[in-house]
C-alpha cells in the first residue's frame, strides 16, 4: 500500500467513534486507550473540538490517526493550576512514520494555544515528545501522577510564563486510573 497517500486533518466529529477506537485499538495492540477515550467522552472532560483525527482520502475515507487533549489540574494547596494532558496519541500501524502523528500533536498544541491554554503534559516517548518542545515535568516542578509515570512524565509551556508559578502534583479525571 502506498504511504504517501493523501490525508487530512480535522476536529473529532459524531459517528468517528468507531474509528477512532480502532486506530487506538490497533497503535497501542489492545483496548485500554480505547476504553479511555469512550469514557471520557461518556464521563465529561472531554471536548471535541481537541479530540483531532487524520482521515486518508484514497482508496476510500478512513480514520488513520487521532489526538485528544483534555483537561487535568496540577495542585498545590488550595490553589489548582489548569492544565492539558495530551494522549492518547494513535495512528494505524500501516502509517506510522508518515507525519500523521507529528500533524496531530503540532495541530492540537496549536489549536491549545489559540484557546489560551497553558500548559500541557504528556506520558510517552521524551525522544518522542522533546521535538515539539516538552521537557522533563519534575523540572518545571510538575510530579507525575504515578510514581512510575516519572522517566517518562514531560510537560510544554504553550503561553509564557503559564509555569512560573505552577508547581505540584498532576491531577487527572479518575478514567486514567485504569488506562
């Protein structure tokens, strides 16, 4: 199959969800994200206009990637700080390594900015991730939310100065738990 087919890339609509799941399904070889995603849709937290798919035009329209951004807290005190967690990131197997992914995240992250959103986390890769700009999150003061997160737990200034005074613990929706 060619990889250089054409593809495009545009806000979560009603009647992706089943594509979706199967992107998920097949990047990540079982159905937690999946179920992640299904529940939070469900749940609450979840908004589609950050929830972004990669759609293949030829030979016939399929969903082959999909982001999704939602909101978590970073807490210290009594003060919460707003933040974005980014994942789950999937694209089909067949077309990883084609840019789908890296469009996803540098769309999504921009789309963040142009709501005013901060700060985003993420769980994965830091090779990966550090080409967009994430760094380590315990360095900006972030402490992941599971202690075996920690290695892999990086975080992204999208506005300046959205991290100088935010420090704490990452908080999210109780779906991650089991994710």
């Amino acid at each position: 199959m060619d990889t250089e087919a054409a593809w495009s890339l545009r806000p979560e609509q009603p009647g992706d969800e089943a594509g979706i799941e199967a992107v998920l399904q097949r990047a990540f070889g079982g159905a937690n994200a999946a179920n992640l995603v299904r529940i939070l849709r469900t749940q609450g937290g979840y908004d589609p206009a950050l929830s972004f798919v990669a759609i293949e035009e030829a030979p016939a329209p399929r969903i082959i990637g999909h982001v999704l951004f939602s909101p978590i807290a970073i807490v210290h005190g009594d003060a919460p700080s707003p933040a974005m967690a980014l994942g789950p990131l999937g694209v089909m197997p067949d077309r990883q390594r084609t840019g789908v992914g890296t469009a996803l995240v540098e769309h999504g992250l921009a789309c963040c900015r142009e709501r005013g959103l901060g700060i985003v986390l993420v769980l994965g890769d830091p090779g990966y991730y550090s080409r967009f700009g994430f760094g380590p999150a315990a360095e900006a003061r972030i402490e992941a939310p599971h202690p075996g997160w920690a290695e892999s737990y990086q975080v992204l200034e999208l506005l300046a100065g959205s991290l100088k005074e935010t420090r704490g613990i990452a908080r999210y929706p109780a779906p991650w738990d089991d994710a």
